[in-house]
C-alpha cells in the first residue's frame, strides 16, 4: 500500500515541524478564510510560515490574500514566492483559471506532483487548504502526508455539523491526529458544537463570531488583520503550538 | 460519446416535464434547503414533485424535510415513497450513512444506477440537489440527463460567486439551459450579484435574506413553509414556470 511517490513526498516535506490541514466536512464554512489568516496570523508571531492551497475544488486563498503577478520559480523542483511573509503555493499556479475542472485522475496526479515537486524547506507550519469533505483528494492527501495533523472548521449549523461528525470517525479510523474543531460564523451563543464536539473527543479550539467586515477584507491583508476572525484565530494558534501530536511512523 | 446506459435513463426521465437541477459553484450557500424547500413550495401548489439527492458528498435533504422510517418499494425497479406530497428518493438510500466515503468510480457508478432504477413515473418538477461544485459527478449528470436545466444558488461572498461564473462558463460551452441564480442568505441590500449575474446573460431570479428561523426549522416542514425562504421561493417557483427552454435534442 505504500506508494513510491511518498518517500520523494516525505524528502521535500522533511524540514516542515508542523503540518496543519485546515478541513471541513461540507464547503462553505470559511475552511479558506480560516486557512489563509491563521497563516497571515503565524507568520506575524515570527514562525515560518508556508500556505498551500490544495483545494482544487475552488482555490481561493490567493483572492483572499490578494496575491498577484507573483510566479513560483523553477529551481530543482519549484519554489514557492514569499507573500505577506508566507511561502506561497496554489494548485491554482497548477491548473490556472480555466473554466474546465481537473477530473479525478488529473486531481489525484495534480497533488502528487505538486506535493512532490514543492520545496518548501525550513517551515515551522505548514498549513494546507484542503479540499471541502471526504471525497478521493481528501484520502489521497491523508496517505501522501506522513505528518499531516487536521484542523477542522464548521459553523453552528446542524447540517454542517453532521459532515464534521463523519470526518472526525474516518480520520480516527485512520488514526490521522485531529488538532481540534473551530466554529465559524457564529450568530448567537449556543454551546451545542462545542459539546458535541467534546463528546467526539475532540478539543474545541474556540468560537468565531460573524463578521461582516471579512467579506470586505478579502483582498487586503491589513483588514483582515483587524477582524475578529483574526485575533480568535491568535488564540487559536497558541493552542495550536500546545498540541503537537506524536508524530505516525512510517 | 453516448453512454447507452443513457437510454435506460431516458426512458425512466420521460414522463418528467421539467428537471431543475439545483447546483452551486460550491458549498455551504444553502442549495440542499434550496432544493429542499423549492420542492415542498411546488408541491404545496399543486404540482406533482419529485425530489433527487444526488449530493453524495454530503446528502443532507433528509434530514432538512425530517423523512425518517421511509423506504423505497423495489418494484420494476425503485418506486421511490411519496413524503410531504413529494415523491422522494436520496443516494443515503444507497450509501447509506457510513462514514467512509464512496470513491471516484463507486459514485460515478452510484450515481448511473439510481438514475436507471427510480421509476418517478409522470412529474411536473424533478428537483436534483446536485453535488456541490464542477467535479465529476455534476459532469456525469449533465452526459446522463438529458433535459437537465441549472438553477444556481449563490451567497452574496465574492468567493462564491468567483465560482458562480466558472459554473455558468461551462454551463454555456456545454449548451446546457440555465434557469437562473438565487442569491441566499443575504445580509445587506448590496446589487453586486444581481448585477454580474445579469452580465453573465444570466436571469437574476431573487434574493433570499439570511433568516436565522431556517436552522430551527430544519426537520421540520411546517416550520419551513413558514420562513422567508419559502415565501421567496414561492415567488422563485412562479418564475421558473415561465421559462421553459427548448428542449435538447438527443
């Protein structure tokens, strides 16, 4: 079951402390947002930062960013231009703006051969923007990345919430380490995802509130630093540093 | 390129006047309660409904219109039951509710056979909750339906509606009818959306407001015939009476 693949996969990864895969059970619950400013929010601490945006679904994170005219540069492999203090990869460099979406196969050749070809070197978090769900993408990242640990985002919603329910039972499955779950978007102050999230044994990193100033952020890094959805997310990245899981043997 | 299974499909889509196809450029804008609630509003009209969950990455129809202890007769095939006077058939009557995920060719498979089975006999609406997105399987149900129409629900994000225009690009190069867009859960009396749908050439068909009585009402119908959802939607369903395509041809 081991693919050959993993180990050039494991070699470009080797300098990474911390991989952080931000998920979510169903789309639409700000997985890219929370992705994309956790990374913005570690990178201002000091900690060196790589953001890779794999959601081949629909890459955001570079509009959110506002990431333009920048191209990751050939050099044994392809290195990733430095944005806002972050080492920057999209599969959006990958597959460009085409209207005709990458069908299975090419999604799965797609993230092998960026995960292989990325040089990422010293990086103490690598944080991924995952593909929404538990589809093929989501299980072939799960077996590429030895270390990959799962952050997992949803919003108060009951339906979001059921999505959340079967990604935490496969990941335990998979004995893959779950960080914790952060709720977004939150309108009132019911606790029913935070006890349901603890009675999947599964820590709860903490609450976002609704902002409606995010959506006019997105583009501008300075506002989305001065959102709400930002400082929760400082404290939701000093949790982070004090959760370092095991790490799986190969 | 014709699939002869598509003949089966054919036959077993015949005596269905119109198929709405209720799809998103991606998740968490509400389509599965749009698709859900537009069915009930039909029904509630007089129209003879059938609602599809084909939203295998997280079917969720069920659990909006509370359908519990219901199953599909095998009869000739799946004659599928009649709840809240819909007639009603989801892919969990198939996957069921494991957890782990169908893969690529298992769904594209699924997603053939409940369309071959489900006898729907003579409707006046086939309502689909569509997979979120432009991944393989909305590309299968385009090839396999033939007279499959899009109704697109958005939110009034950027980042939703970036996806929007890719949907609706590919929609037009594969000349398939779309019936229009749906801006939900909105907040502010912003025209953006409704100004580049109408750029896209596209029908603006409304706005529905963020109402925070929907995630109460989930599960139950008669609370959801109640909320602002519905009422819009009951001007949405007018709408859509009046703008019938012309038929494919096969």
């Amino acid at each position: 079951m081991v693919d050959p693949r993993t180990s050039i996969i494991d070699e470009r990864m080797r300098g990474i402390d911390r991989i952080i895969a931000v998920s979510s059970g169903k789309g639409g619950v700000g997985k890219s947002l929370v992705a994309a400013t956790l990374a913005l929010t570690l990178a201002k601490k000091g900690f060196s930062v790589g953001l890779f945006d794999l959601d081949f679904t629909s890459p955001s994170t570079h509009i959110i960013l506002g990431i333009e005219g920048v191209q990751p540069k050939e050099e044994k492999g392809i290195v990733p231009p430095i944005v806002h203090g972050i080492k920057y990869m999209s599969i959006v460099y990958y597959s460009g703006e085409h209207v005709s979406p990458l069908r299975g196969v090419d999604v799965s050749n797609a993230l092998i051969e960026l995960l292989s070809i990325t040089r990422w070197g010293k990086l103490d978090f690598l944080v991924i923007d995952m593909p929404p769900g538990i589809g093929d993408a989501t299980l072939d990242l799960i077996r590429l990345i030895r270390n990959i640990e799962f952050l997992i985002v949803t919003t108060p919603s009951q339906l979001a919430f059921e999505t959340v329910r079967k990604l935490v039972s496969l990941l335990k499955e998979l004995k893959i380490p779950v960080v914790g779950v952060v709720e977004n978007m939150k309108m009132n102050d019911s606790k029913t995802v935070q006890q349901q999230t603890m009675k999947l044994s599964v820590e709860f990193l903490g609450e976002i509130p609704y902002d409606s100033k995010v959506e006019e952020a997105i583009g501008k890094t300075n506002k989305l630093l001065d959102t709400v959805l930002a400082k929760k997310l400082e404290n939701i990245s000093d949790l982070l540093r004090c959760s370092k899981p095991k790490r799986r043997q190969g």
